[in-house]
C-alpha cells in the first residue's frame, strides 16, 4: 500500500500508522511518501498512490473526498500588559486588538 501525507501530518502520524499496519497486515509492504498537496493529488491520480490525506481537497469525478477531522483556526497573540484575566471566548472581532489588521 502506497500512502501520501502532509509534511506535517506525516511528522504526527508516520511512526504510528506504520506500527498499526505491521501488526495488522505484517506481510504486506506499506510505502509512505511526504508531501504538499497538490503533489499527493497528483500521485493518488495518476496511481502511484493507494491513499492520501489531503488539506482543503475538493470532491471530483476521480476523487472520493471523506472529512477526517475539523480545526479551529486561532488568532494567538502576547498578552498585553496589566491584563491579567482571560478574555471572553467569541469570533474574531478586530476592535478588539488594537494594533491587528482589520
């Protein structure tokens, strides 16, 4: 079996997935290869993949699209002095950081 990942999620995941497979399957050959997207795409077309885990990747004719998992995407920053209590939770309002791109 031929896999594709993400540079970062191979980081994560290559040591386990390759465990689980060996004790699954410990006969077959597994093959990882590394990364960006488009590339793994491309491979998983072209056949030179079995399987990839993709960002962002959309439905089409060739392509079976399933959601692994969504991420919240934050906005981190420095506390700013003499705020010593946490902020309220709530979606990105720019009036609240001075200084931040609106």
């Amino acid at each position: 079996m031929a896999v594709g990942l993400p540079s970062s999620v191979a980081r994560v995941l290559t040591v386990p997935l390759t465990r689980a497979f060996r004790e699954a399957l410990p006969e077959a050959k597994l093959s990882i290869s590394e990364g960006l997207s488009g590339g793994l795409q491309e491979g998983l077309i072209a056949g030179r993949l079995d399987i990839v885990v993709l960002y962002n990747a959309q439905p089409t004719r060739e392509l079976d699209v399933m959601p692994l998992l969504e991420e919240d995407l934050l906005l981190v920053r420095v506390r700013p002095p003499g705020l010593h209590e946490d902020p309220r939770r709530g979606r990105w309002n720019s009036t609240k950081f001075p200084g931040c791109p609106r």
